[in-house]
C-alpha cells in the first residue's frame, strides 16, 4: 500500500490535460501520507489547479504536504482551492514563486495556509511576489497562531521589501518561542543597517534556536548592520549550525547543509572591527563542529582584486578558532589578501590547536608569505596527526624553491593524510613553476 509518492514533472508543459491524467491517479492511492509534486513551468493555470484540488481533497490522511507551482499563472483562487482541504496537515512546502497572485488576492491565499493550525513545518516561497507591508503583517500575524510551529523556511527574496516590513518580521521572531529551526532568505530587497538590527535583535529572543540560516545579500547594510548581527548571535547559545550570506557579491558561493559557519564579505569597513565581532561570536559556539568562512571570492564580474585581510586580521582569526577545540571540518579561503608570514603564523598555530580537525581546507593563494611562513604550516601539518583529508593553494606568494621543496617533504611525511591537493604556483622565484599532486 502506498504511503510516499515523490513526482517531478517539471518543466514538461503538460498543461491542463496532462493535470487532468495526473489527478485521475490519485483515486487509487487515497491513504497517502507523503506527497511531493513538482508541476513548475507547465502552464496549467486556475483550470488544472482546480483539477488538481478535487483529486487531492480525497486523500484524507494526508500529513506531509510539497507542491511546487511555480510559474504557472496559477491565480489566488487556484492557490486556494488546492489548499482549503489540507488542515490537518503537519508539514506543508509550498512554493508560488513567480505567479500570477496579484498583491490585493494574496492575502486570501495567505489566511488559508494557515488555518493549518497543526503545522510544525512550513516552507513557503512567495519569490518575485512584490509582497506589501499589510500582506507581510498578514504573514506574520498568522504565523503567530501556529502553536506548533518548529521549523520555518520563508523565502522572500526580491519582493522590494524595506525596514518597516523586516520590523514586522522581527516582531513575529521574537514572540516565536518555539522556533528551533530558522531559514530565511531576504535577498535583493532594500534592507538597511536599521532592519538588520531589527533582526538581529530578535534572534536574541529565540531562545531554542539550534539551526539559522539567513540571506541578507543585495541589500544595503553597511558595517554597523553586520556588527549587529555577530552580537546577536553571541548570545544564541544553542544554535549548532549557522549559514550566513551578508555581502553584495554578484557571484553566491554553494549552500552547504554542512557548513556550520559561512562569512561572506566585501565591505568597505574597518575589518578589523568587524573580524573583532566575528571573533566574539565564534567565541560563543564553543560547540560546533565544522566551520567555512570566506574572506573574499573573486567574482567574474569583478575586473581587480580588493584587498581586505592583513596580518591583523588573521590574528582576529586565529583566535577564534583557538576556542572552537570541536572543530572536525575548516575551510578557509582568504586568497587575494595581504597577510604575510606573521599572519600565515598565527593561523598555523590556531589550527596546530584544533587537534580534532580531520578535514582541511586553507587557501592562502596571492598573499604576500615567505619561506618562514610556508614553514610553519608544515610544522603544523605535521603535528595535526587527526587530519585525513587536505586542500593547501599557496599559489602566488614569495616561497623560495628551497621553502617549497621543505614544505613538500613535511607532506609526504604526513602519512595520516590519505587525501590530498597541493598547489604551488608561482611563487616568485620562477614565474611559469608549479605542481600539483594528490
């Protein structure tokens, strides 16, 4: 008997006939509990919604719910009739992005989904919707009525949203008590510095928040803005995984699920400010496990390099992973900086203190290290004896040959290390030398 059904017919444009065989189906498999649609970018319009509704209305023991309808010039009386039948629902994933909800009907759309008064988790993706201010107030107030709620993924990326709509949003936070997981994506909006302390300030309030993961880029936040949000998060004491995507960059880097820790940053700002409050809040997740911070990332779109990090701030750095004595996984990029020896130092040293590391990432590529500096991460290589698994680019600094060839010997030494990248290029003393060797 059938009780999860997983059906992706994306992009097929089956339109309202093909809706019409899909829904004729669902009459044999009425003690579903599971369902998963994917019907995005097939033009089937209210008609095929409605089909869709009637057929789905029968299957009474319906718990978990995903339906992704985007870009089919589905109207709010289509999203609604699909909804109506699906209160006792406890897990909901509905994606609207890119429709044909006009502003003044969404919210009709917005009170059914949340006459789901069960719901523990919700995802909702009103991408690209142009929602207003009484439409996020409607948002918000009913996500207050839902008791149970655990889990929220809102997606509300490039609706034109400003301050007094993120205030609203920071009001719902911060009366959410039993929010544990949080996944909220505001990017290419017109958010300030002022709403990013809105936020900020509300996430001190979730006090049983363990996971967030909040997209803030392509707004207009300045460096007081991400201050906010690191002081924040210092005192979200049992939060174990974090993402956080606050720069302007053009070009996004990957979304990892086990990423605990992802900064992302090309500000115009004192740095060493704002990697002093990086460093407070890594302080506090003395816990977590695996950390990606990312200095900068060359996009295509950029014609020079921007120069950020200097030996001071990879002091800042390297103090904070001396507290994180958990960590399992680090990657950490920071090609096309300043640091220098001292810098390549103090990050070896931190690392050398993070016995438990298994899996290493350390790009320092186009900085200014010497022989010394190549030195001492070979010392530490050697000494981290739990590390398995190694990526090391120092392509583009000014090693001598004999500082390669030491650092090279260090390597091999490692016999711990099964997996390995070493990459060499350039590094001053013969322009077109470089190897590469796993």
């Amino acid at each position: 008997m059938l009780s999860q059904l997983h059906l992706d017919l994306s992009g097929n444009q089956i339109g309202i006939d093909g809706t019409r065989y899909i829904a004729g189906a669902f009459k044999y498999y009425n003690n579903i509990n599971q369902l998963s649609i994917d019907l995005a970018h097939n033009n089937i319009k209210d008609e095929g919604a409605n089909i869709l509704a009637r057929s789905l209305e029968k299957c009474e023991n319906m718990a978990d719910l995903k339906l992704v309808l985007k870009s089919n010039k589905i109207s709010s009386e289509g999203a609604k009739n699909i909804l109506k039948k699906f209160y006792k629902i406890t897990g909901l994933n509905i994606d609207f992005s890119n429709n044909k909800i006009n502003s003044e009907e969404l919210n009709s759309v917005i009170n059914i989904i949340f006459k789901c008064q069960k719901v523990t988790h919700l995802s909702l993706n009103f991408y690209g919707n142009t929602i207003n201010l009484e439409q996020v107030q409607n948002i918000t107030n009913s996500l207050k009525r839902c008791k149970n709620l655990q889990k929220l993924q809102l997606n509300l990326e490039h609706n034109n949203l400003g301050n007094k709509h993120i205030q609203l949003m920071a009001n719902f936070l911060q009366s959410c008590q039993s929010l544990t997981e949080i996944i909220l994506n505001l990017k290419k909006n017109k958010i300030s510095a002022q709403g990013v302390k809105s936020i900020a300030n509300s996430l001190t309030k979730c006090k049983n928040l363990t996971l967030l993961y909040l997209d803030l880029q392509g707004n207009k936040i300045i460096s007081e803005g991400i201050i906010s949000i690191m002081d924040a998060l210092e005192k979200c004491e049992r939060i174990n995984k974090l993402k956080l995507i606050l720069n302007q960059l053009k070009k996004q880097s990957e979304i990892s699920n086990t990423s605990v820790c992802s900064l992302q940053y090309t500000f115009q700002l004192s740095q060493s400010r704002y990697l002093q409050s990086v460093v407070k809040m890594l302080k506090s997740y003395q816990t977590i496990s695996q950390i990606q911070s990312q200095g900068f990332e060359q996009s295509q779109e950029t014609l020079c390099y921007l120069d950020i990090i200097n030996d001071e701030d990879a002091y800042y750095i390297s103090r904070a992973f001396v507290k994180c004595q958990k960590i399992t996984q680090l990657r950490l990029n920071l090609c096309y900086n300043k640091i220098t020896t001292r810098g390549a130092q103090k990050i070896a040293i931190a690392i050398e203190k993070c016995q438990k590391i298994t899996n290493l990432t350390l790009d320092l590529s186009h900085n200014q290290i010497q022989e010394e500096g190549a030195q001492s991460i070979s010392n530490t290589l050697e000494k981290c004896q739990n590390i398995t698994e190694l990526y090391l680019n120092l392509s583009y600094n000014k090693i001598s040959s004999v500082g390669i060839y030491n650092l090279k010997m260090a390597l091999e030494r490692s016999q711990h290390i099964i997996k390995q990248q070493f990459i060499f290029k350039n590094n001053g003393y013969r322009s077109d030398y470089s190897f590469s060797f796993e």
